[in-house]
C-alpha cells in the first residue's frame, strides 16, 4: 500500500490528520518533507 498523507508534529509524536486503514501496530516507512511556511 502507498499513501499520502498530511500529518502535524506536536509534542514529539506525529499526528495524521486523515485517517489510513493499516492494522494496529503496523510497520510503516516514512518520508518526511516538511511544508516551507513563509520562511519558517
């Protein structure tokens, strides 16, 4: 399965804002790119 998939970084964990159908406890790899928000 490959998915896209918008997420915010809050307090050390990353959170999905739509959910994925993956089992609980899956494994997954991630690449992260990280929005360029008006020079932050």
């Amino acid at each position: 399965m490959v998915a896209t998939a918008t997420a915010i970084y809050e307090k050390g964990v990353l959170r999905l804002l739509t959910p994925v159908s993956l089992p609980d406890r899956a494994r997954v790899h991630l690449r992260i790119q990280v929005e360029n928000k008006m020079g932050r």
